[in-house]
C-alpha cells in the first residue's frame, strides 16, 4: 500500500475519531456475522462507535492525535471503539455485550492517557458512571439542608400545633 493511500486511511481514522481520547480495543474476529451485526446496532443506540482497523494504520492515527497506551493492546485483529456518555459508560456497555457474546474479547483501554488492561476495564465498569457520581455528590451537599429544615419544622409544626389547641381553633 502507498504511502499516500495510508495517510488517507489514517486521517480518515482521526476524523471518524474526533474529540474522543478514552478508547477500548476488543477482538470481535470470533463473532459470526449474525452476533456482530446485532452488537454493531447495539451500540449505534448508544451512540458508541466500533471502527476495525489495521493496527500500524491505528497506532499512527492515534499517536498524531495524542492518545496513548493502546501500543501494546493493537495486535492480531482490533477494534476500536469509542463514544457513550463516559468511559464508564461505554465499559460498562462493552462489558455487558462480552457477557452476552462469548466471541467479543476486550483487550483493554486508555482512560486519560493510561493503558488498562482487560481486568481494571471490568473494574472500571462495575464503578459509578458520571452521572451517578454527580447525582450521589448533589445528594451529600443538599443533604445538610434537608436535615436543618426538617428540625426546623417538627418543633415549629408541634408548637403551632399546640397554639391551635389553646386558641380553641378547629380544623
């Protein structure tokens, strides 16, 4: 292959990529057509995308973009996928299709510029997503304030209470 057609390839890679910097690497080479094509719909409602690439094309896409610690994962037959919410997220899902097919094989990750492999992307999808995090964070700081009005309350609504039996009032 030229020189030129390569570098087509790779700036094609880079474009398909954009913005993303978290990335999976799994091998679907043992998936049957059927089972790769529902795993490939399955994650376009995600809006997670999967790109199989030859791997010299993957590593120089990658390293003129920034994205590291994929080196050693991008040998035999790679895909690439990216996109989700998060990198939680997309574990998450990534890992759930492994369970479900028994052909997909995830290799491993980059989060952040650190390579994982196969086992921390497992642990990394059993932990709290984005949302979670921000959901269980707004939790803890409004949690106080709950707490203070709802002491607030239960003496005021006794005394209150108390003033309506004094006055002879009726509900």
């Amino acid at each position: 292959m030229s020189r030129q057609v390569k570098d087509m390839q790779i700036e094609d890679l880079q474009s398909r990529i954009g913005d993303a910097r978290d990335m999976l690497v799994v091998d679907v080479s043992k998936l049957d057509a059927v089972s790769a094509n529902k795993w490939r719909l399955g994650l376009v409602d995600k809006q997670i995308h999967a790109f199989t690439v030859k791997n010299s094309i993957a590593r120089n896409a990658l390293a003129r973009i920034g994205v590291e610690g994929l080196d050693t994962l991008l040998a035999g037959p790679s895909t690439l996928v990216w996109g989700g919410d998060d990198v939680v997220a997309l574990s998450k899902e990534i890992s759930r299709w492994a369970r479900e097919l028994k052909g997909l094989e995830i290799r491993g990750a980059t989060v952040d510029g650190h390579g994982l492999d196969a086992g921390a992307v497992d642990a990394l999808s059993k932990s709290p997503g984005r949302a979670e995090l921000i959901a269980t964070l707004a939790g803890l700081l409004l949690a106080p304030g709950a707490q203070l009005a709802g002491a607030m309350q239960g003496p005021g609504g006794q005394l209150a209470g108390c003033l309506k039996k004094i006055s002879g009032e009726e509900d």
